[in-house]
C-alpha cells in the first residue's frame, strides 16, 4: 500500500497495518497508505477489515509537523469517509493509545476493540486546537454532549474500560495480542450479521440538552482558560453538532479548526510543545552516556518543600529517607506528607491503600549515618549560604563515593557549595518550586564542575519523577528567580506611579497570569522578599526601590499569613479585597518621594511588567546561563504559570516584535533612567537585524 501501511487478507479478514514509528502519526504517506488499504479491501475476498498498527501504540495523533504547511493530499476526512462508507465492516484494533486523529480515525470505523492496557482521547485542546476531522461530531452522539464536553475540553486520555462504559470501545479485548483477537472479535462479527454501524447516522435530541448548556459551559471555561480560545469553540462544534445535520457540523468544525490552528494562541502551544522535548536534550552531552542508578534518596529537610520533593520520589516507587534535626522536626514533615496524600485520597484520586504504600517508602532519620548508602541526597534547607556549605561537608564526609549531591536553592551559589565538598563534581542543582509534589519544573543547575554523568542522571531522573526539566549554569537566582527580579520592581514602581495594586494585578491577570505579582507576593510573604533584600548588597540606593513592600513589612503586613499586605484578606475564605489604607499610602509616599502620579494604561503596565523579563532573558542567552531561548519559555511555563497562550516570554517578545520591545525599553530608559532599562546587547543586536529568538536558537543549532 505505502512504505508505511501494509495490507493482507488472513482467511476472510483483511487486515492494514500501519507501521510509523515512533507513534504512527497520520503523515500523509499513512493517510494514503490506510485509504489505498481500504479501497482494495472492497474487492477482495475479505468479509471485514482489521485496522491495527505495529510498535507500541495504535495511531497516536496527527503528524505536528504539518501544521502550517500546504495540505497534502488525501486529507483526513477523505480517509474517514472512505472507511465509513466501506461495504464491509472496519474494525479499529486498539492498544496504546489511540489520540487525536488517531482516535477520530477509530471513530469513523464501524467498530472499535481495545486492550485493557489501551487509551483513548482526544487531546488537541492542549495544543490550542479542536479535533479537526469529526471528533466534536462523532463523541457526543455516543456519549452524550456532557461527557463530550468534559473529554475534548479536558483532552486527558480515557482508559479503555471506562471507554467501553461510555461506549466509545464496543469490545475489550483479553491478553496482549491485539491482532489476533482483534481477528476473532471481527470474524464474529461476520458469523453475527452484525450490522454496519455509523456514528454520523445517530442523532442527539436537542430537548436532552438543558437550554442554557451551552452559554454556562463558555462561562465556566472561560474562567479557567487563561486567554485560550479552543475551549469556547469546542463548545461551539458540540452546539453543533446537537443543532445541525452531520455534514453540516463537520463543516462547522473545520472551519473553526482552521481559525485555531492558524491563531497565535495555537503557534505559542505548538511552541511549549517542541520546547518541553528540546529542553531536556543537552547539546555537548553525549546521548549514549552511562547513568548512575538511583534506587534510594535522601531529602534533608522535611519542611513543606522537602516533604513534596520526597512524595515525588515515592510516588514512583522510589525509597526516600527524610533528614531532620529532631524528632519533632520529622514528626512535622511526616504529618505534611500525610496531609496531602490525603487530599489526593479525598478527591478520589488515590485509593487508602495506594497512600499507605507510598507512605511507607519515606523512613526518617535524625542522623547522618543513616543515609551512607543513597545514591542521591537533594539538600532542601533554609536559604543561608554558609548553613548550606555546611551541610555540604556533613554529606561529603557521610555520602558513599559516587552519590549526588544536590541542592534545593533556589538562587544561591552553586559552584560555592559544591566548593564545601571534596567531590565537587559530585554536586549539582535541582530546584524545585512549592508545592514540589504539584509544581511540574525542575530548574537543574549545572556547577562549573558538575560531572557529565551526573548531569545526564539528574535529568532522567527529572522525567522518572514527572518534572519538566529545564538547564540552568550558576548566577543569582538561575533563569527563573534572576529574571523575576524586574517584573516585582516594576510592579512596585507602578503604583508610585498612579496605580492601585488591583489594576497592575488585573491587568496582568487580563493578560493570562494565573496570579498578579502583587497578589502572588502576598501569597509567598512580603517578609520572605524583605529578607532576601536586606542580604543583597548589588541593589541600587534608591529610596523609590521596593518602597512599599518594605514599609508593609515594617507595619507588620506580611501577606496573606497575617491577613494583610497589598491587600486585605477574609479570615475565613482568604478572599482578597482592596485595602483603602494600602491606596492612601501609596498617594502618600508618592507626594513624599515627589513622583508624580498619573493615569496608567493596561498596555503600559504590561509592557513595565514583561519587558524586563525579556531584557533579562537576553542577557541570560548571552552569558550562556540558559542553553536556548525556548529553554526560558520552559522555565516561566511550568514554574511561574505565565500563560501557555502567549508562549513564554521570550516567545511572547518574538510574537510582540524585538523592534517594537527594544524601542520600548529605551524609552523607558529615557524616562525612568539607566539603571534599570539598559537594553541587552542581543536584544539590540536581534531587533536590529529584524530577527526573533527563535531564530536566533535556530541559527546557533540549539532549536
């Protein structure tokens, strides 16, 4: 049939194969391929059709790559009509995972069989996408509009007998050969007279459908979508499909597909897809070197950080020994750990006695001999250098020959700590961020002497635990928390300048931030940013700098923990509310410091608020703390929730033009001064030559 889809006839069942690894992905030779497949099937001896694949999984989505190009012919839906209107039944033999196109091809099958271990979905949503080729059409005539909305708005995988009871999966089958009892499943089928089943040929009574189903699905997904638009026109296709005949609705859902997957929301998830595989690829690591076995771990500190970094390791099996200064310390780390796995149990997504064995792989220990056998210790301690250093020699003297040696910082010195051991190869970042156990980035920091082993090791055992893992060499505050520094001052600045902190935090949550900056700051505590102030001595003196964090520091407004801080909070709920005094304050210092305030616009305190990050980012390629810029894109995704629908800052600048964010920053500088808007060097460079980031990555052969 093609290079890549097969077809035989074994006795009275015709059977195509499709054989494209890594995933089967429907390129154009396998839509080909399954089409020439099913048109010869018509004229043979065959009584139905199997259509199975080789390889791990059954087809898993469509080919990302072709996005944005040229369509190639046969397209989906010409595959899907052919199998549909197929004389004889098509059987879709499932196992793996059938995603996407992948399963919109097991749709348009008469029937569909699975294996146990196998999954179904439809997951484009996560790509700023809708199913194109008649997902939105198909699913909610089996299942019902309401599930279909939850699976295509959700676009998490179903496993094949929850599948089954929707009736998404008409058979499960027993054992692992899928072919073969996918045979037999097909030749009874036959002997049956079972009839040629079409989805398209069902249809939904609109009077199942609550009158205002749809209008409160868009306001509920609106609330949570964070500037993304796919959700709205999922919604859109299952209105459809309840209001218009078959064709008419899949008419409707390709041309809302082609507004998404044209959409700058869809490029910037597109972007962060490819950009989560090529950050965990090391360029001067050698793909084929040896790791070290990780079979057991050590966590010092069993504070809230320390307790979810332990909970990650346990949750896939791994033993932890949790290091505290006493017994009460431990008993206090342990009762956290237990607290969230309860969480987890009580929302129904861990069983009793799934907790209770994770629960057991964490021992604890007061005493340093304990952990002499560990292949990785992670340090996740109180942020003082020198405490740090000083553990650092405790683990050098304790840890076997060859063990990690890692730290939690989340700014400080690594290359200085690792200085505290005799084994400074040995010793390497792994920044977590809280609650560790939840939050999906691991920033790995590589010393000036880390070991390429060690390295490698870190990184695979970031993917073992379900982290994004993002590189990062030594400065202040690695990539993420270094480039954080401009975003909170500006946010400050701002309200001297005429802001209330609701409008810099509207404006930024308008834009997609999951939190506003002086929101989050009160979340995490003024007090912790006081602090980490009054031990820099780098800051400029400058009496406008940080003004009112630290006068709220000063009042004893910590936050949220102490039930105020930029804003006030409700005792009960937490709810934030605008504090009046916080805004006279504000006025008041203003006159003090003689800053003239006026009205600022939404576009102004985005542009006060991103552009440093972006400077900064520049800078960070430039001295090579960060390997690529859609490494920084990683970074800011999975641990500071910037919206997947913009792409990452460095993505977001690229989308902006470097131009128009150079010549912003400059006249910022002209206006608010040198030391805090000097434009990098790159970024001028870049936005000279009219060039992005992107290819920028591209031309250096990191992208």
């Amino acid at each position: 049939m093609s290079e890549v889809v097969s077809y035989e006839l074994r006795e009275n069942i015709g059977v195509i194969s499709v054989n494209n690894p890594p995933v089967n992905a429907l390129a154009q030779v396998v839509r080909e391929g399954i089409l020439n497949a099913v048109n010869t099937a018509q004229d043979d001896a065959s009584e139905a059709i199997v259509l199975a694949c080789e390889g791990r999984t059954f087809i898993a989505g469509a080919d990302i790559t072709e996005f944005g190009k040229p369509p190639k012919d046969p397209w989906l839906p010409e595959v899907l009509t052919a199998i549909e209107n197929s004389s004889k039944p098509v059987i879709a033999a499932i196992h793996g995972t059938a995603l996407g196109g992948g399963f919109e091809v097991a749709l348009a099958c008469h029937y569909r069989c699975a294996v146990a271990t196998a999954k179904v979905g439809l997951p484009e949503v996560k790509l700023g996408l809708l199913p194109g080729a008649g997902g939105t059409q198909r699913v909610p005539r089996i299942t019902g509009v309401k599930a279909a909305l939850d699976m295509i708005t959700g676009g998490n995988p179903v496993p094949a007998g929850k599948a089954n009871e929707m009736g998404l999966v008409d058979e499960l089958l027993a054992g692992d050969d899928v072919v073969g009892s996918a045979i037999q499943y097909a030749k009874n089928l036959v002997e049956s007279g079972a009839p040629l089943k079409c989805i398209r040929d069902i249809s939904i009574d609109p009077s199942t459908v609550e009158s205002d189903f749809f209008d409160s699905a868009r306001k509920q997904l609106a609330r949570r979508a964070r500037g993304q638009i796919a959700q709205d026109r999922i919604v859109s296709c299952l209105e459809a499909a309840v209001k218009l005949p078959f064709d008419e609705g899949l008419e409707r859902e390709r041309e809302l597909f082609k507004e998404l997957v044209s959409s700058p929301e869809s490029a910037s998830m597109r972007h962060i897809f490819f950009a989560e595989r090529q950050a965990a690829k090391i360029k001067d690591l050698p793909r084929d070197i040896a790791k070290r076995p990780i079979e057991k771990v050590a966590i010092l500190g069993g504070g809230t950080m320390g307790g979810g970094i332990a909970m990650c390791f346990a949750n896939v099996g791994i033993p932890v020994v949790l290091l505290e200064i006493s017994d009460e310390a431990l008993e206090r780390g342990n009762s956290i750990i237990r607290k969230n796995y309860n969480i987890t149990v009580q929302k129904g997504k861990m069983t009793e006695d799934k907790m209770e064995q994770r629960i057991a792989l964490i021992s604890g220990t007061t005493s340093y001999d304990d952990i002499g056998d560990v292949d990785l210790v992670i340090e996740a301690v109180f942020e003082n250098l020198d405490l740090k250093k000083e553990i650092f020699g405790k683990l050098d003297a304790a840890c076997k020959p060859g063990a990690i040696l890692a730290t939690n910082t989340s700014y400080q010195d690594v290359d200085a700590i690792a200085a505290a051991t005799s084994r400074p190869e040995d010793v390497v970042g792994m920044h977590f961020f809280s609650p560790a156990n939840v939050m999906k980035l691991l920033e790995v920091v590589r010393g000036e002497k880390t070991a390429d082993d060690v390295l490698a090791t870190v990184m695979q055992v970031g993917k073992k635990i379900g982290k994004v893992c993002a590189l990062s060499r030594v400065c202040y505050g690695f990539i993420g928390n270094r480039m954080l520094g401009g975003y909170g001052r500006e946010a400050q600045m701002l309200l001297l300048d005429g802001c209330t902190p609701a409008q810099v935090d509207g404006a930024l949550e308008g834009f997609g931030m999951a939190m506003g900056p002086l929101a989050m700051s009160d979340l995490a505590g003024l007090d912790v940013g006081y602090k980490a102030r009054q031990a820099r001595t780098d800051l400029p003196d400058d009496p406008k700098l940080y003004r009112m964090g630290t006068l709220l520091v000063e009042m004893g407004r910590h936050g949220q923990k102490t039930g105020s801080g930029f804003y006030k909070y409700d005792p009960e709920t937490r709810k934030r509310m605008s504090d009046p005094e916080v805004e006279a304050l504000i006025k008041e210092e203003a006159g003090k410091l003689e800053v003239e305030q006026s009205e600022v616009s939404n576009e102004e305190i985005l542009a006060r608020c991103f552009y440093p990050l972006i400077n900064e980012g520049a800078k960070i390629l430039e001295e090579g703390i960060a390997q690529r810029a859609s490494d920084i894109d990683v970074v800011y995704i999975y641990g500071y929730a910037f919206p997947v629908a913009k792409g990452g800052p460095m993505h977001y600048a690229d989308s902006v033009g470097l131009k128009n964010v150079y010549d912003k920053i400059c006249e910022f500088r002209d206006r608010y001064g040198e030391q805090y808007w000097s434009p990098a060097p790159l970024l001028k460079e870049l936005a000279e030559a009219g060039k992005t980031f992107a290819e920028w990555d591209r031309e250096r052969g990191t992208a």
